[in-house]
C-alpha cells in the first residue's frame, strides 16, 4: 500500500469537490455581498462559498511556508 495517502487524498478531494457541486446547485439564489461602502455584483451563494473555500485554502497553502521560514532558526 503504497499509494494510500495519494488515494486517500483524492477521496477527500473528490468528497470536497461534490460537496461543493452540491451546495452550489442547491444554493442557485443570487445575492450581494457588502462589506463598508462597498457592494460586489449578485453571485449565486454557491459561487461565493466555492471562492471562499477556494480562497481559504490558498491562504493557508501560502501561510504555512511563510510561517515555517520565519519561525525556522538556521542554528
């Protein structure tokens, strides 16, 4: 078993992924999002929880190297 991490990353790639289908077909009502004055074009609320998640883990994805070199001692 040598490939098990690869297959059971892909599995909950893949559960991710068609958790995120389906809440986006569910969720088809379009809103607006508002933050200060600002006001972003109606989305679907299925688009929007995809992007977040999409931004989230690329946050995090660049995070972690960031954190690892400043927290590294070259000692």
């Amino acid at each position: 078993m040598l490939n098990a991490p690869a297959i059971i990353t892909s599995f909950i790639v893949a559960f991710w992924i068609s958790a995120i289908a389906i809440l986006a077909v569910q969720n088809a009502t379009p809103i607006s999002l508002k933050f200060l004055f600002l006001e972003s074009i109606q989305l679907p609320i299925g688009v929007i929880l995809a992007f977040s998640v999409v931004v989230g883990l690329l946050g995090a994805a660049l995070f972690k190297p960031i954190a690892q070199g400043i927290n590294h001692n070259p000692e």
